[in-house]
C-alpha cells in the first residue's frame, strides 16, 4: 500500500478516541474540492514504508486510543486488508474513511471484523454521480456500501461536503432519505483552498452560509438520529 503521510495525534477524526491518521495515496474519484490534491492523483509529497507505520504504532500504545485509514480512497488497495489486520493484531480500533465506491471491499472489512467505525462520504444524489463525480460510476455501488455500513454492527456516520453544484436543498433531502435511520449524518463546511481543481470553484462562491448550512441541517433532521454540521 502507498502511504502518503501521517497525523500523529488527532482529537477529531475518531469520535471519542485520541488517534492517529494513515493517509493512502491514489483515488478512483476526482471531487474537485477534494482537500488531499495531492493524494487523490497519487503524487504524495511522502512516501512512508508500512514498517515505519507499525513501529510508529507500536511505540505509542500508551497513548493512542485508535488508527484512523484515509486517503485518497483507501480501499482500491488490494492489501487493505493486511494493513487492517496488522493494525489489529497491535490493539488498535481502526475507523475507515472511504467514498463507499467499493461495497465488495466494505462488506469484507466488516465481515472479517478489521474494522471498528466507517465513516463514508456520500458527495451528492448517487443518480448523479455519473455526472458530478465519475463518469461511469455506478450508483448501485453507492446504494450497496449505504446499506451494507447501515445493517452492520459497527459504529458509522455519513458525511456530505456542502457544496455547490453537488449540493442543494433537493439534494439533502433525497440523501437524507436514503440514509433513513442512520444514528448520524455529518453535512461539512466547504473549505475552498488547497483543493484538486481551483478553476472549478473560480467563477462564484460555491459554498453555503451558515444560515443556509443550518436551513440544510433542518431538512436532514426528520430522517436521521442526529444531524451535525462540522
């Protein structure tokens, strides 16, 4: 696996847990906001060997409560697998960040039990992504993830980046019911710097203010246990 960097110590990534962050490179989707450019065209600016990584986490039992996997996309690693279980076999609750473009692979890490929490971006109305985020990707590899993170036993939340066009009212609302009964839904804030396509964001101010963030939150709230903006 390429490993494009770490974080050391975060508060934030895994709910209630001091952990720290491994960074897969290469994705198979190319959001224009995407806050790892580099990552995500596979053109780390690092390039840390998993050696490294497991003496790193070996000598920080003591203070870490967990590992958190993102990328980039990290499940089009075909040895996400080993990764997890070599993560495990050191104590670590692991927490995957993935696009959920790879059910297969999910349902997998669940089923073997190499994951602990997933949290899974959903970047608009899955009939649109063939449109806004891939040409080609198939929208029942969305719905699959959705319901195979949904009917597991594992702890989750979807997440959704606020941004137009990918997002509007209508939108939410749609995703808001296919995530039906989800114990938490995240709608994050659109940072535009240090993104994979600036030009995208060029011609007009593509995120939602804060009273339209929290307008987006109240159309979410009827279908979910919790909905937060981050």
């Amino acid at each position: 696996m390429i490993l494009g960097g770490i974080q050391k110590n975060s508060l934030i990534d895994y709910p209630g847990k001091i952990s720290c962050v491994l960074f897969t490179s290469g994705c198979n989707f190319a959001c224009p906001y995407c806050h790892n450019p580099d990552l995500a065209i596979n053109n780390p600016s690092v390039s840390l060997k998993e050696t490294e990584i497991y003496a790193f986490l070996e000598s920080r039992k003591s203070f870490l409560d967990g590992v958190v996997i993102s990328g980039g996309e990290p499940t089009i690693h075909n040895d996400i697998e080993s990764v997890c279980k070599n993560i495990k076999v050191l104590g670590y609750p692991i927490k995957l960040d993935t696009n959920g473009s790879n059910p297969t692979v999910i349902k997998n890490l669940i089923d073997k039990r190499l994951v602990d929490y997933i949290a899974m971006d959903i970047k608009t109305d899955p009939a649109l992504y063939s449109f806004f985020v891939k040409n080609g990707c198939e929208s029942a590899d969305i719905f699959s993830s959705i319901q195979t993170i949904m009917n597991s036993a594992i702890d989750y939340e979807f997440r959704t980046t606020c941004v137009r066009p990918f997002i509007s009212p209508p939108v939410i609302r749609k995703i808001s019911g296919i995530i039906k009964g989800a114990g938490l839904y995240v709608l994050q804030r659109f940072q535009n710097k240090n993104v994979l396509d600036p030009a995208f964001f060029a011609a007009e101010d593509c995120g939602f203010s804060e009273a339209e963030l929290l307008e987006l939150k109240t159309a979410a709230e009827p279908f979910v246990g919790k909905c937060i903006i981050r």
